[in-house]
C-alpha cells in the first residue's frame, strides 16, 4: 500500500486516505451564501474522486466579512440547503468509493479583502493594492465580538454535517494581519501574547463550544496557518527585517493552538494579494516572479519539515504540490515517506482534473491533464468572476475570454 492510500484517525473521525483537496474559492454561491449551481457541480466532481479530505472553501462568519456577494456563508436561513449540499456530496463519494469524503469548511472573516475593507492597521504594501483609510481601522471593541461569531459559525456547521471546522489564519486575511500588528496599540497589537489574542481567543471558544455538544460526534477543529507572510518586519508575520523566513514566532504559536486542541494544521506561506508566487509557484502568471519557482518549493518542502520535527503529535497538510504536475503523485509519496507532512495538499490541480488520484490509484494518471499554473483562475476571481480552470473547461475558458481577456485588450 502507498503512504497515499494509509488511513489516519485525527480527533476520532476517520480518513480513508492522505489527499486532500485544498480550498479553492470560487465566487459561486448564491447571494444568501448557499451553495450555488457551480459550487455544487465542483464538490460533486471532488466527492467522486476519492480524496480522504474535502476542505472546502471560506465561509464567513458575518455578512460584513465577506469578500464578494458571491462568498460561501452558513446561516440560520439556509442550513437547509447546507444540510443537503452535505448529504450529496457524502452520499456521491460513498457511492463512487465504497467511504464517505471527510468534509471540513473553513470559517473566515477576509477582514482587508472584504468588499468594506476592515483592517488591523495602515499597511504601505497592502494599501497600496487596495485603498483604505484610517476609518477602516476595525475596533478592539469590534474585535471583542468576533470570537462569537466563530463559535456560531463552528455550531452551524455542525449542525450541517460537517466533520471540522477550519478556524482560518492566512493569506492576508483579518486574523493573518493582526499576526503583523507591530504598530498597533491596544489589546490587539504590539506584544506576540496582543497580536495572536484575537486568533487564540476564537479558536478557544470554538474547541469550547464544540466540546460541549452533548453526545457529539467526532469533530475536527483545524487551522489553515500562513507560517509566514514573505513580507518583512514590521509589516509581515514570521519573517524578518531581511524578508527571510523566520519561523521562530510561528513555531511559539503553533505550540500554543496545539495546546488548545488543534491537531490538524493546514501550512501556507505568503499573500496571494501581494506576492502569489510565493504559495502558488506558477509557470505564467500576470508578472515576472523575483525568485524561481523552485525556490518557493524549496522554502515549503524545508519549512514543513522543520515544523513536523519539531511537532511530530500535529497532522500537518503539505502545500504546493500542483507544480509538479505530472510528477506530483511520486514528490507526495516521497515526502509523506519521509515524514516532511502527514497529508499530501492538492490545490489548483483539483479544478483542472478532479479525478487525478482516482486515475492514479487506477493507473489511468493522465500528465497532460494536470494544472498548468497558468493562473487563470486566480485572474477569473481578480476580474470579479466565478472561478475555475479557464485551460481544461469550456465554461470557465469562454469566461476568460470574455471577461480577462476582452478587458487586457
């Protein structure tokens, strides 16, 4: 058996295998936050292709922290209809598989990227990207409310039939920046205890909510961590003045979240707003990249290592598999046997060929069906479109056309 095919027991639920398929936005949800027509066409596609892990996309824990209208939100109103987006995607993968998929959703608060920019401070970098002032600046008061916003959002997805929930740090977002918030006075910023009070602090009430669910089930609480912005000090978390990584802050916060009952970390590196090649090393992209792919891979395959050294009692997911497109099956067997993770990550991949570790496992794997890393979807989702693989589906290829391309012209 490959280490691809071991099963695993993390918080009591059991995963059949080690591939998990990474969260990929779409912009595709209804405006109530439902699952729309393409959200659902994508999970069904991911339910039949085996993988031990969905974890699916952001879900926001307030209306006013989502990034689009179209952004993934679980409610009151419509835990109906999540319930049965559950139902289908689990009852698909038990019939295609023979076992049901392990779904976890993320639960975010996109904080800077929301569509009324809500930030931890004035960043030179970021606000360059995307305008804001001052009155943007959210309020330790504000902040003070958050925590209980994630233990409702955690509850709902219970209730939905998820089996974890994802407490997200990364990729820029409000908990990821307040890791960065050197500058900032008050509860919230300055010391390492202030700027991690608001991620600790959400993910100790979620453990504590769940906890207290009487007979629950098994239920996993995550965490997708940015172990590092790649920006320097003081405007980046876990690097330095340099903008070398620097793990030494990320290594102290993981050993306090594992404390509070996170098992299960998701690593990331970087800003898909500020420097996308750093966590998606590309072949083509809308800029020419300051370092070669390569050294993005190095940096992930060193980091994940250091990290499970030093955490052997956490399940790490490895990042930034999808470049090595044909040859990403072997560089995962490879370093799930060497131990640099627990669980082989799978990202862009999955929208351009959703079927790739049934194929693999069947021996019908297909190398020129695997992501280019062209880009395309991340510039669909930058154009204000739905998202998708705009080289391998008609439907997301024509959108291209029309929306990125029309306007480039």
């Amino acid at each position: 058996m490959s280490m691809l095919e071991k099963s695993l027991v993390i918080d009591g639920v059991a995963i059949n295998n080690r591939v998990v398929f990474q969260p990929m936005e779409g912009c595709d949800c209804n405006e109530d936050g439902s699952p729309g027509e393409l959200t659902i066409k994508k999970y069904v596609a991911e339910a039949k292709s085996g993988a031990g892990i969905i974890w699916l996309e952001a879900s926001a824990v307030c209306k006013e922290g989502r990034t689009s209208g179209r952004q993934m939100r679980i409610t009151k109103e419509n835990l109906g209809e999540y319930k049965e987006f559950v139902r289908t995607i689990k009852e698909i993968g038990l019939k295609e598989n023979g076992f049901e998929p392990v779904l976890i959703v993320q639960l975010t608060h996109s904080g800077r990227q929301s569509v009324v920019p809500m930030i931890a401070y004035r960043h030179p970098l970021y606000d360059q990207r995307k305008p804001v002032t001052d009155a943007n600046i959210v309020t330790d008061e504000y902040l003070d409310t958050v925590p209980a916003m994630y233990v409702e959002g955690a509850l709902l997805a219970y209730e939905a039939g998820f089996d974890g929930v994802d407490v997200k740090s990364c990729h820029g977002y409000l908990f990821q920046e307040f890791l960065s918030a050197f500058g900032r006075e008050g509860r919230y910023g300055g010391s390492f205890e202030n700027r991690t009070r608001l991620y600790r602090n959400c993910i100790h009430e979620v453990r504590k909510a769940v906890d207290a669910i009487e007979n629950r089930r098994p239920f996993i609480v995550a965490s997708r961590l940015g172990i590092s912005d790649m920006v320097a000090k003081p405007y980046g978390f876990g690097t330095d003045e340099d903008n070398n990584i620097d793990l030494t802050e990320s290594i102290e916060l993981i050993r306090i979240i594992h404390q509070e009952g996170i098992n299960l970390i998701n690593i990331t590196i970087g800003n898909p707003y500020y420097n996308p090649h750093i966590n998606r090393p590309f072949r083509k992209g809308g800029y020419e990249p300051p370092e070669t792919p390569e050294t993005g891979l190095d940096r992930f395959y060193e980091a994940e290592k250091k990290l499970k050294e030093i955490f052997p009692d956490v399940f790490f997911v490895g990042s930034a598999l999808s470049y090595y497109r044909g040859e990403m099956m072997e560089v995962a067997e490879r370093q799930l046997s060497e131990g640099i993770y627990d669980l082989a990550g799978f990202g862009r991949v999955t929208l351009a060929y959703p079927e790739f570790y049934k194929d693999y496992l069947n021996g019908t794997f297909l190398h020129k069906k695997t992501c280019v890393t062209c880009s395309k979807c991340t510039e669909l989702m930058r154009a204000g479109c739905v998202s998708g693989c705009a080289v391998f589906n008609e439907y997301y290829r024509e959108l291209y056309k029309e929306k990125v391309l029309c306007q480039k012209k």
